[in-house]
C-alpha cells in the first residue's frame, strides 16, 4: 500500500551525498531514495542545495542560514558543525518546516523526524500527522508514538533508562546502504583502517596500539581533534599512523576495499555503527568491541572478530586473513542493502496505517505471502563467489 511520507532533513547539514561525514544526514538521503522506489510519495524538507530522490524537495534553510549560524565552516574538511537546537538554523528550519508542511500535508501522511530533539517542536505543531522517528540511534529524543530503532541494544537502552513498558510499535530496522556506494575487494593492501569521528570514545587510541603490536599501517579517516601526536604508545605515532581526515565518498569506497580489517574500538554502546556495515559491503572484516550493535551485528568468527581485551585484538588483527571477505559482503548485502531493509519499512508503516485505517492491531492481511520481515539471513553457503 503506497503512503505519503514528509521527510525532515538534518538542519545543521545538507541533504547529499557527499555529507559522508553525517550518518544522520547519509540516512535521509537514502531514506527518501528507498522509500520512492517503493512507489510511496515522499517530500523532503531541507538545505537549498540538498540532491535527493523525492517527489518534491521543499527548501526550508539557504547558504545565509548555515553561514549565520556556523560562520565559514568548512564540512568537507571537517565535518558537520557544531550546533545547538536554538541557534539559527535551528529556528530557521523548524519555522519554514512547520509552515511548508500546513500546506502540503494530507489526512493520513507521515512525518518522519530523523534527528529526535532536533525536530520536535515540528511535530508538535502538526501532532495530526502520523509521527514516527524512523531510525532512533541518538540519546535525544523517542518523543514519537511510533519510534524504529537502529538495534535492538538502543531500544533496550531507551526502555531500560525511561519505562520497561514495551510498546507494540516500537520496532528494531537496521541501517540500509546503497550498494553503488561500495566495491568490494578480495585483495587487501597491509594497512588497518579506523574510519569514524576520530577520539576515544571511538576508541581511536586502542586502534592505534593494536597497530603497534603487531606491527603495519593504521589509516585514520573521519573528523576529530586527533593530531598524530599524543602520547598513546611506546614511540611516535607518526611512524604507523597515516591522518587522511575526512574523506570524499570515491575516497571512502577505495580506503575500505583495501585495507584487511577496520578496526571499530568503541568504549561504548553503539546504536548501530553503521562503518562496521559499510566495510562489510567492501569485503573488510571488522574487528571490534563486544557490546552494543557489535554483538548484533558483526558476526564473531564469520565477519570479523568481537574483543574484550588487549590480547584478543592483537590476536584479532594477526589472524584476520582467516575471515572471507566473500562472507562479510554477503552478510552485509543480504541483510543491510537499501532493497532488503525497505521490505521491513514496508512491513512497519503497513501496520502503523491500519491503526488509522484499519482495525488496527487485529487487522488481517489476506495477501500475506510471508513473515520474514524480521530475518536475518546468513552469508551465502561456503564457496559462493558471486559478488555484484
């Protein structure tokens, strides 16, 4: 059943593709595109200068705006600014949003909020919308009715924090990817890569002293305070660790094919981690804590390796050559791709509309043909080669 959905985009960036360095903004980008080609309506609300595949591309904030409020910062240096959600891109957007939205919106429409906090105040103002957070991997926010989480260990996290009562239309779907965004690549250059905002929550300092351990290269790329020059390990980290800072999407896509494993050492709870996915699509194994996302989502032995303590990563990185990269693009593909997660979506918003159009939680499908929305299937059997 097609649907309307008004997409809100992230008002401190700009809706495209080349903003690799906002997973937020990368998620509305292929938001708006999956959910188009599954012949649903989609309205996207943003920057000027955003490029997404929609019906409509409402502009609710200009050059002027962002410079105002950021001054000349530079994102494809950098990354996103710093911003606060009463600063001037802030009450810019949710002020043009609010009133393009009294125009175009129809009895039944979604809203879509995928910034939380950031996109409340819109919400409020049109609280006759069906409102739904589609894709929760932030700490602000959960405000709406209807809440998608990006794994399960963030719901949890929500319900423990805020309320052990589970709610019906809570739901876990994972992040999507578009596969022309990767390449993947059996052979491997002798260089670990440490791709993500760059300090150590991150884990960033781990990365670096495995690297040192066992000897090799660690790419570093993302934005962050990180000079090179902190003193992590035994000697300077400039002789091992290569700064590439934040990258452009070709470049992205080279840097993951080729290194033999990305290191993902974060000291906390991961929503989702969506780096550890996108090296999978490349065919780079993944070597990684063993909390949050992780234990979803790299699959130990299989697709990387999951660590708790110093020696289990240095034996991680020594021995990653035994993980298949055949095997880490298969799992990714097969259960992240932007075709298999819309199947999921599809699932979820059918059964959010019949409570507005139906029977609610007792209405039946007479043409349901499967349950497999919430499958997980596993890397191709042993053997198989077919990458696309």
């Amino acid at each position: 059943m097609p649907h309307t959905f008004h997409i809100l985009g992230v008002p401190h960036t700009i809706s495209v593709r080349e903003y690799s360095s906002c997973a937020f903004t990368q998620k509305i980008v292929k938001l708006c595109k999956m959910l188009k080609s599954r012949g649903h309506t989609v309205f996207h609300y943003g920057h000027e200068d955003s490029r997404v595949d929609c019906h409509e591309h409402v502009t609710v904030t200009k050059r002027y705006d962002l410079d105002k409020a950021y001054r000349d910062h530079d994102w494809r240096k950098k990354g996103p600014p710093t911003y606060h959600l009463d600063d001037h891109a802030y009450k810019t957007f949710q002020a043009k949003a609010t009133t393009a939205l009294k125009i175009r919106k129809k009895p039944g429409d979604f809203l879509l909020c995928p910034f939380g906090d950031g996109h409340k105040p819109i919400a409020d103002a049109h609280s006759d919308m069906i409102i739904c957070e589609p894709g929760i991997g932030y700490i602000g926010g959960g405000f709406a009715k209807f809440r998608v989480f990006e794994s399960y260990s963030i719901m949890h996290r929500y319900l423990g924090l805020r309320s052990p009562e589970i709610r019906w239309y809570d739901a876990v779907i994972p992040n999507y990817f578009d596969l022309d965004d990767f390449e993947f690549s059996s052979t491997k250059d002798n260089y670990f890569l440490f791709f993500g905002r760059v300090d150590a929550w991150k884990g960033i300092n781990i990365a670096i002293q495995i690297v040192e351990e066992v000897g090799g290269r660690l790419v570093v790329a993302g934005p962050g305070g990180f000079t090179g020059k902190e003193p992590l390990t035994d000697r300077p980290v400039s002789e091992y660790t290569q700064m590439v800072g934040v990258v452009a999407p070709e470049h992205r896509k080279h840097l993951m094919a080729r290194a033999k494993a990305t290191i993902a050492a974060s000291t906390f709870l991961e929503p989702f981690c969506g780096v550890q996915i996108e090296s999978m699509l490349s065919g780079t194994p993944v070597i990684s804590t063993d909390w949050g996302a992780f234990a979803e989502y790299n699959l130990h032995g299989v697709t990387g390796y999951r660590c708790r303590t110093f020696e289990h990563f240095t034996w991680a990185a020594r021995n990653i050559h035994t993980i298949d990269p055949y095997a880490c693009r298969s799992w990714a593909e097969r259960n992240f791709s932007l075709d298999r997660v819309a199947e999921m979506y599809d699932e979820y918003f059918y059964s959010v509309s019949n409570i507005f159009a139906g029977k609610g939680w007792y209405q039946q499908n007479t043409s349901r043909s499967d349950l497999n929305w919430l499958c997980r299937f596993p890397p191709a059997p042993d053997g198989s080669r077919h990458v696309p």
